[in-house]
C-alpha cells in the first residue's frame, strides 16, 4: 500500500505532534509515523510523571514553612496515593486519550517504526510483520527524540540499572537509591524518592551540581539536599558498577557506596541511528544529533527533510522542541521565520526545592561571548511576598546584563516555588526591554515578583 500526503512526521512527541498538527491546520495534508504511544517521552516518561511524583514532597515542605499549617502536616506521605496519581497522570500508558487531538486536526496516524526510504519517502514497518510505504509532497520532519544515555562503565549496563523510563515508572521506593548525575533529572528524581522514603546517594563527576547554570543554584540544591537527608558527592567519577543481592559503585578513589536500585541521568543520546538516514545520503549523521539550519532544514538534506526536538540537539527540552515544531510547520507552510529562541533565550527549570529557574545566558556564557557584563543579585526571600509564603524562604535572583545595552542577557531564579518568575524574564530577553523601560513596570505587592524592583534598584536604578 502506497500513501501519499503532504508532510510526514516521524514522531508522535509533543514536536512532532505540534509540527503535523500546525501544518494541518494551514491546510496541508500530515501524517504521523509512531511505533510506540503517541504524546512521547515527556508525557509517559519525563516531564509529565516526574513533575506528579515531585509534587506531593512539595505541598508538605511548603506547608510546614508557615505556622498553622506546620502543625497541621502529620505522618508519612502517601507513596501508594503519589502513584496512583502519577498513573492517572500518564492515562496508565495508554494514548487513547491523546487521539482526539490528533483526530480534531485531521492528522492521520499510522503505528509502526518509519525510516527514510529516499527522497520524500518513508517506509513503516508495522506491528504486523507488514510494511507500508508513504511518500511526501512536500517535507519529511524527523522528530524521534532521545534516549537515556547509559556511559560505557564497567559493569554498568548488566547491573540493571534505571533511566528516566524505569524511575518514573516505578510502583516501589527502593530502600536506597544510588543516583549516577547531578543534571536537572537525577536531581529531580533524587529529592522525590527521598521525600517518598528512599536513601538517596547523588554521585556527579563534575565539580558541582547543575553545572551549566549559574554556580550558586546548584550548591543551594546541594546545601538543600544535603539539610534534607541526601548525600551529594561531587568531583567522583564511578569507574565499576556490580549488582548482586546489591548493587555497588566503586569510585574513582576507591570508595564503594551501596544501594538497592541505580539511575543514570547522565544525559541523552539521540534516536537517530535507526530512521534511514543512509537512504538520503546522510549515513554519517546515523546516531547523531541531526544539525538543522535557522528554519529547522537538516543541512545536506535538500530543503524538504526537517528535524525538530531533542533529536537536532538544540536545546533537549519540551517548551523547545514544541517552539521548533511551531516554526517548522510554519516554514513548510510558506512563512519567513527563523529559529531565534534556541541559544540566547532557552527558559529551563529544575523543579527541586529549592526551584531553579533560568533563562538566557549565563554570566559565564556571556562574558565568553565578549559581552561587556555586570551581574546584579538579591535574596529571594528578601521581598514581603517570600515572607508571606512562610519561614525560612531561601534563595538568590540574579540578572546578568549587558553594559553597554542595558539589557538583560541571562536571569536565574532560585527558591521555593519561583517558577513563574521566569516568564516576565524570557518576555524581557526576547523583546530586548531596557533596564530602564523595566523600571517602569511595577511588580504587584506583596508577591515575589517584587525582586524585579530589588534588583533594579541593586543596579542602580
């Protein structure tokens, strides 16, 4: 059986799912290729289900900041109920629910593994053993994401351990938990199963955690963890993993630390090794993050082959990868944009407690770039509407800005809850708003938002 539409999606992750859907609503007839549950990664196995089983850990940390609810937190959280609800979350792994939109927007879906097969062809294979070939009027986009990455450790791969996939679909919490990775996802994870009970182990080779934010989030995280239980080790490579009734790290200095379960969250790794890049030429990119031009154009692929999310390398997070799929559609449609966000104004957040919250460049970053830079910071708990909240609200903002603009080039947020700071943030960065235009809004009293005056008038202002 041969098909022919207008665009094919390879990917039913929320890129590849925005991309088909906007091109669809332009007019374009689109098709999905998707081997396992349309909605991706993030809805079964990332943002989705690790965000829901952070949250109960959350709501009681928050609740005993403030006197009367303090007293009101009794007893053990609720690990059975904290599952159930992530289940909920994830529809129990099933897509049915996400259909509809598809439906809605008239993309077509067809379930089964797609490679490229030539110019503007796919073939799929299907569940049963068949195989069907679709060709493309206009473009193909690649959007099949990534994958754990799992180092070549000695002894790591046999002793079972768990990515993302397997933590954020446990039912059990392991007496200890050995978490190899500071990064957003081990740090996550780590303070989640160490609220729902576990002794949790974080082991990161590089000098702090969240290396490529600002120095002082991740030693607050730290300083956080360690108040809270967890043990942080930083500067230690694991160099032999053994799991008998145990499994075991041998660092490299010797040091041996037992648990029960071990995560890697190390990093990602594209899923591009197996999509048929041979087949257009492009065998050297196999198992590589695919290199896109400002219009999300795989370079060597003749203008009609696209890639989106986390498999072009980009920025691997979901808010981007949905804003490529959103200009790669566009482009298909006809429109002159160009990708701008990917680099200078990347928001991320690390949904520990403290929350970091970040967005732009770094101070390092900038001053690389050969910005003239001064960065300006306040307590984030220096503000009435922190107060409010509780005691003890705790944390730094801090904007890094160029000199010679008066612009912000990178902002970072640290505390409880701060999250929805980050927006006013990104707004600034992208529409280039001076210092002082952003004097000129007033943030409401008594919120937390009132360290954007803190910190203007820390500049100067």
């Amino acid at each position: 059986m041969t098909d022919a539409f207008d665009v094919i999606v390879l990917g039913a992750g929320p890129a590849g799912e925005n991309v088909a859907g906007r091109c669809a609503e332009g007019g374009l007839a689109a098709v999905i290729v998707e081997p396992r549950l349309v909605g991706g990664e993030c809805s079964y196995w990332g943002c989705i289900p690790s965000k829901t089983l952070l949250r109960p850990g959350d709501v009681i940390a928050a609740a005993r900041r403030v006197p009367g609810a303090a007293e009101a937190v009794s007893g053990r959280l609720d690990t059975a109920a904290a599952f159930a609800q992530r289940d909920a979350m994830v529809s129990n792994w099933d897509d049915a629910g996400q259909l509809p939109w598809l439906e809605e927007r008239g993309v077509a879906l067809v379930r089964g593994h797609g490679r490229l097969a030539g110019e503007r062809a796919v073939a799929v294979a299907l569940g049963d053993g068949g195989t069907r070939e679709l060709t493309a009027r206009h473009a193909v986009v690649v959007a099949t994401g990534s994958t754990a990455a799992v180092p070549p450790i000695d002894g790591l791969a046999a002793a079972r351990p768990w990515t993302n996939t397997e933590v954020t679909s446990a039912h059990t919490v392991p007496p200890r938990l050995l978490v190899l990775g500071g990064g957003a996802i081990g740090a996550e994870m780590a303070q989640a199963f160490s609220r729902m009970g576990s002794t949790v182990t974080v082991v990161e080779a590089a000098p702090r955690m969240l290396l490529h934010e600002e120095p002082f989030a991740g030693d607050e995280v730290a300083k956080a963890f360690s108040a809270e239980g967890i043990t942080v080790i930083t500067g230690a490579r694991v160099v032999r993993v053994t799991r008998d009734a145990a499994v075991t790290l041998t660092l490299d200095d010797g040091r041996t630390i037992t648990g029960d379960e071990v995560l890697v969250a190390v990093g990602r790794t594209p899923n591009t090794r197996d999509v048929g890049l041979d087949a257009v030429g492009l065998a050297e990119l196999a198992g590589h993050y695919l290199p896109v031009d400002d219009r999300l154009r795989v370079e060597g692929g003749e203008g009609w082959l696209y890639a989106v999310g986390d498999c072009n390398g980009r920025a691997l997070l979901t808010h981007m990868g949905k804003y490529q799929a959103r200009l790669c559609a566009d482009v298909i449609l006809g429109r002159d944009v160009r990708d701008t966000a990917d680099g200078p104004i990347v928001p991320r957040v690390t949904f520990t407690d403290p929350q970091v919250c970040a967005v732009g460049l770094t101070s390092e970053q900038a001053r690389e770039g050969g910005r003239p830079v001064r960065v300006v910071s306040v307590p984030t708990g220096g503000v009435a509407g922190a107060a409010v909240l509780g005691n003890g609200i705790a944390g730094t903002s801090a904007l890094v800005v160029d000199e010679e603009r008066r612009t912000i080039l990178g902002a970072t947020f640290t505390g409880p809850g701060v999250q929805e700071l980050l927006h006013s943030a990104t707004v600034a960065i992208a529409g280039a708003v001076t210092l002082d235009q952003l004097w000129h809004a007033v943030p409401a009293f008594p919120t937390v938002s009132e360290v954007w005056l803190r910190l203007l008038e820390a500049y100067g202002l």
